[in-house]
C-alpha cells in the first residue's frame, strides 16, 4: 500500500533533493530544518539504554521529530558513506497538519508510540468527523477477555478503533510494547506497509471495537499528497524499529 518508489515518482521535484555524505565528513543531523530516508550505505541510530539498531535502505531519519516538532531523541553515526533523499521539515509538517481526519490520527497515534506518550497525557482520538462519517462502513465487534485478536505473523487486512476495553500488544518474544485503551487505534502498521503482523494483540479487559477494513484506509491514504504518504511511510518504518531498539533480545546489531 505504501510503496516508496511510487509515492517520489508523483512528488514534484521541489519537494525532495538527494544527498551524499562521505562517512569523515561533519553532518548536522540535528538540525530542524530537514528530514531524510536513507537511500544507500549504512548508518547506526542509537539511544534509549544504549540500544542500537543498524538503518535499512528507506529507513527514516527525524521524520517523526519533524512533524512532532521537537529535538532528536536518537543520535545517528554513519558506517559508511551514505545517500540520502532530503525533505523539508516544515513543508512536511504543514501538509501533514492539513491532511484528512483518519491520517491525522495514524500519524498522531503512533508518535505517541515513538516518543513513550504515556497515558497521563491527553491521548491522541481518531477524529469524530471521521467516525461520523464513515460509520456505516465500520463494523462494530466485542470480544472477551483473554481472546488473540491476532498473532505475530498473522495476514494484515484490518485496523481498529477502540470503544471499549483494553488491548495489550506485545512481541513474539512476549516483551509488551503497549496498552491500547478506549478511542485509542491500532493494527495499522501492518495494514499501511503490506506485511505480516509483527505484534500480537491480547485482549486484557473484554472490548468493543470499530473495524477498518484495508480497503477503506487505501482509499482515504490515496487522497493525500505525496510529503503526507512519504509521512505516513515515514513515521511507521520508525515506530518498526523504536520496537526493536526497545528490545534487547531483537538487536541487530
């Protein structure tokens, strides 16, 4: 669903610039003005506990700290020249501030994720302008304590939005990543990047949840403009590895 060659092929050329980066050279990566994937080399990010985890090609680079709006929360040292593919910052986050309601809400909820929003703070909703209108084509499902959702590994097909009830997601290692609570969302990641499912979801106390179909999520994701895709792909690919950095059994490096 989000292809990343797709998404720069309609992007206009003033939107994204390429970079090369020798690996002695001094590079500012904690500078607000832009945000990057990488394109080509290697690259270390390392932070919480001294966790470290090796960047793949496409991986993101202060995306989620760009729309957020605030200082890295990860250092970066470079292996090995690198290629990047450049972004500006504020243009990015203006788009993403006047996307639709249900981009909003995936972009929101799953900083909260990233940057460990507990929940002491106001959580992110999905936006009841967007609940209103498509409710006839969300279905509604209870299911009671104790009950898989879905697996590690299991086939992506659908999101959810919390009523009621309290979801655990967790590794397959078994190590919790998270309490999903009422109007709280979950399941896109897998949905949004076309994989497996990496966690698995537990219901804690009995739930009521609102459906989402992949094929409503395409439709709505394909409204957006091209920075708002490169956003979404952006923020999902660093929550995938703020998991693992959170998880010293799956290091890769």
């Amino acid at each position: 669903m989000l292809e990343l060659e797709t998404i720069l092929s309609k992007l206009d050329s003033s939107d994204f610039w390429e970079l090369f980066i020798k690996s002695d050279e001094d590079f500012d990566f904690n500078s607000r003005n832009n945000c990057y994937l990488v394109k080509e080399g290697e690259m270390l990010a390392y932070g919480e506990r001294n966790f470290t985890h090796k960047l793949r090609v496409d991986d993101p680079i202060r995306i989620a700290e760009s729309i957020y709006g605030k200082s890295n929360i990860l250092g970066y040292r470079r292996l090995s020249d690198v290629s990047l593919i450049a972004f500006d910052a504020k243009k990015m986050r203006d788009e993403v501030n006047s996307s639709r309601a249900m981009t909003k809400s995936i972009i929101k909820y799953s900083l909260n994720r990233i940057f460990n929003i507990g929940s002491t703070k106001v959580p992110y909703y999905f936006e009841d302008d967007f609940l209103y209108k498509f409710a006839d084509k969300m279905r509604r499902i209870e299911i009671d304590a104790g009950s898989i959702l879905f697996g590690h590994g299991a086939t992506a097909t659908k999101m959810y939005f919390v009523e009621k009830g309290l979801i655990r997601l967790s590794q397959e290692s078994g190590n919790e990543i998270a309490l999903i609570g009422k109007t709280e969302c979950f399941g896109e990641s897998a949905v949004l990047q076309a994989s497996s499912r990496s966690l698995t979801a537990e219901v804690v106390e009995d739930a009521k949840l609102r459906v989402i179909d992949a094929e409503l999520i395409e439709t709505e994701l394909q409204k957006e403009t091209g920075l708002v895709q490169i956003a979404i792909f952006g923020v999902l690919r660093r929550l995938e590895f703020m998991n693992i950095l959170r998880n010293p059994s799956k290091q890769n490096s």
